[in-house]
C-alpha cells in the first residue's frame, strides 16, 4: 500500500511545480516585471482565477460523466500543460498575459481534477486517507520549496521566468506520465456507482452538509493563506526593505512544511482532521495576534511568524484533503447518490473562486492606496500591505473555523455509518401468550 501511496502522491510534486509558480509569483510576474499597473495586474489574475475554477467545474462533469479512468486524463493532459505553463511565463504583453493564462488553467484543471477524484479509490479509510494527504502535502511543501528557490535566480524578465518554468516542466511532466502509467486504477471501483444526470448531482452536493461546511471552511482558509503568501514579497521588499528575502522566506515555509506534515497527520489520525484544523485555526489566530501586537519586530521575529503562519496553514491543507474524500461517502451514506468528480470539481471551483477575489482584493486596494512597483512606497502603501497581510487573515480563519465547527465529520463517524448499514436487521420476537 505504501509504495503505491508514494508514487500516488507524487503527483503532487508535478503539480505544485505548476501550482506553486502560479500562486506565489505569477501576480508579481504582472506587477514587477511585465510593470503592469497593480489594478490590471490583479484584474487578470482575477479572471484567469475564476476561468480556473470553471474549468475545474467542467472537468469534473466530463470525468463524472464520461467513464474515463482518471489515469487517462493525466496521460493525455500533462504535455499540453507543461508546454501551456512556460508560455504563460514567457509573453510580454497583458493580452498575451490573460490569454496563456486560461490555456494553462484549462490543461491544469482537466488533469489535477481528475487526479485528486482518484483518491477516494486508492483508499476507502479516513485514517488511510489522512495518510494519503499528508503524503501529497509532503511533496508538495517540497515543490513549493523548489519553486520559491528557483524564481529569484532568474533575471527579472519574461525571459528569465520562461527559462525557470521550461526546468520546472521538464521534471513535473514525466512524474506526471509516471503516475499515469505505474498506479493502478481498478476497473471494478471505476464503474462501481450508478451515473446520474448533472442536475441532480449538484442537488446532491448542495444537500451534503459535510461537504457544505468543508467547502466554506477551505475556501476561507485558502484566500487566508493567499492573502498571507502574496503580500510576503511586497512586505519584505517595500516594508522591510530586503529584496530577496521574501523569496528566501518562502522557501524556508515551504521546508518548514515538511516538518510539520507529519506532525498534522499524526494528529489527525489521533483525533480527526476535524479536531486538527481547529487547532491549526488556533495557531493562526495566535500568531497573527503576537506579531500584530509587536509592531514592527527585528527579521528574525518575521521569520518566526511567518514559519509559525505556515504551520497553520499546513494543518488547514492536510485537513481539507483528508475529509474531502470522506464528504463523497458520507454524501452517499445519507442521500443513496455517489458523486465523486464533480464534487472535487466544485470543491476545486469554490477554492479559486476565493482565489480570484484575494487576487482583485489585493491589486484593488494597493492601487487605492498608491502603490507603484520599484520605487519607495509612501505610508499608506505600506500600512496597506500591513493591513491586507494581517486583518484579512485573521478574519477569514475565524470564518473558516465556525465552519469546520459545524461539519458533521468527526473522527469515526464514517465506520459508525458503515457499521450499522452492514449490521443485520433481527426480525421482531415472536408474540406470547
């Protein structure tokens, strides 16, 4: 099993090569070196969010629908997604920026949606899919690591970051056909649900309370997250005065994650994922408030915060990725009907959907407050990258943790409902005289 999970989530590496890129420096790509004004910036990045997410919603009816086993949507997507990626990084105009960027999200989503469906049928236990997703988030740190180191070598060009993202395709694209070809996929578990129309499956969702609460709970934590992670560079570059330590700082996050990946699984495993996000939550929250309080701390103090700010978020990814697959059971257990793509579809709409408004959020208010990129910020510049990268946050997670408080997922109660659906129904004694 764990072999296979391995493989399995490495997956994850190839596409936060991919995903990494787009989150931490494609909106610094717009603003720094294409100088696209702020305002345009984010409006671009908006709209290709938004694209994302219908592309994510379209791509999980067409894997719900169509049959297809989900390995063959990554052995015929991850070339054109590679090749869609480097272009994205490589045009030099705004049209050019807008029209490479829904290429790429089209190609990401009809091969990541599928992939992440493909983990209810690797394994059927919570505790076995907690394991699962603290394997993908794993990789994944690792990828974000090697993402937030290769960037600032290059020449802040368009060419510079081409050259960067043709390497990082180069390794993501064959560990993706690898997965493709080496991971098994039964064709038993493939065809193992009833096909229902579109309509009612959505129906479905919207009626599946864990699902529900799961996915306002992540979409709250990942604009928190993206809220945090963007204005990282702005803050060291323009409030700290440290060029390159932002991209320093987000590799040491993304090195720092591997240490507490396994720290989040263990506990989840232990308590719930439930029960760990709420703590993650609470680190959070603990931590926006001590380095909000400090004013303006020493840079060992930001490296502090920012490390302790990634250990949450850590806990809020693991967390969502082990119940999601568990919300498609529960949903089937309560309603009669499996929908299993199409809720990662949704899952992955609603999560960028929130991205696409932390993108506006941010190019919006800079511009509002006179940020102009490459020269020194006045006050209001600065206490808006303050603002966004510590009041937002801190909202959103509260937001996101009276959510998790009321999904109907706690640890154990998937085999309490398989127990007593397999349990024999005992016929009523016998009347006596």
């Amino acid at each position: 099993m764990t072999p296979r999970l391995l493989l399995f989530g490495s997956g994850d590496f190839a596409f936060n090569l991919f995903w990494q890129s787009v989150s931490l420096y494609l909106l610094f790509f717009y603003v720094d070196v294409l100088a696209l004004p702020p305002a345009m910036a984010g409006l671009i990045f908006m709209i290709g969010a938004l694209w994302d997410g219908i592309a994510d919603l379209l791509a999980g009816i067409v894997a719900e629908r169509s049959r297809i086993a989900y390995r063959r949507f990554l052995a015929w997507g991850a070339v054109p997604l590679g090749l869609a990626f480097v272009a994205m990084f490589a045009v030099p105009a705004a049209g050019g920026a807008l029209a490479a960027q829904l290429l790429f999200r089209t190609f990401y989503a009809f091969t990541n949606i599928p992939y992440a469906a493909w983990t209810t049928r690797l394994a059927a236990q919570s505790e076995t899919r907690t394991l699962l997703a603290g394997i993908r988030m794993a990789f994944g740190a690792t990828a974000a690591a090697l993402v937030a180191l290769a960037f600032p070598v290059a020449k802040p060009t368009a060419a510079g970051f081409a050259t960067v993202a043709m390497i990082l395709a180069a390794i993501a694209v064959p560990l993706l056909l690898l997965v493709a070809l080496l991971v098994p996929e039964p064709a038993r578990e493939r065809n193992a649900h009833t096909r229902i129309a579109i309509p009612a499956a959505l129906a479905a969702l919207a009626r599946n309370r864990a699902f529900v609460t799961l996915n306002l709970a992540a979409g709250l934590g990942s604009a928190a997250a993206a809220l945090l992670g963007q204005s990282l560079l702005y803050h060291f570059r323009y409030v700290l005065g440290d060029a390159t330590g932002g991209s320093r700082m987000l590799a040491i996050m993304g090195l720092s994650s591997l240490v507490f990946v396994p720290v989040w699984t263990m506990l989840a495993r232990r308590t719930g994922a439930r029960i760990a996000w709420m703590v993650s939550g609470a680190v959070a929250l603990a931590g926006l408030s001590l380095f909000t309080a400090s004013g303006m701390p020493s840079l060992l103090a930001n490296g502090l915060f920012f490390v302790m700010m990634q250990a949450a978020f850590t806990g809020f990814g693991l967390a969502a990725w082990a119940l999601l697959p568990d919300t498609v059971d529960w949903g089937e257990m309560q309603g009669g009907v499996r929908v299993e793509a199409l809720a990662f579809g949704v899952f992955a709409l609603l999560q960028k959907a929130a991205l696409a408004a932390t993108g506006l959020a941010i190019g919006t208010i800079f511009d509002a407050a006179g940020f102009v990129a490459g020269t020194a910020q006045s006050a209001a510049a600065l206490a808006a990258i303050r603002q966004v990268m510590l009041i937002g946050p801190a909202v959103l997670i509260l937001l996101a943790m009276a959510a998790v408080a009321c999904n109907p997922l706690r640890r154990g109660t998937l085999a309490a409902l398989r127990s007593a659906r397999t349990r024999p129904t005992l016929p009523p004694p016998a009347p006596t005289d």
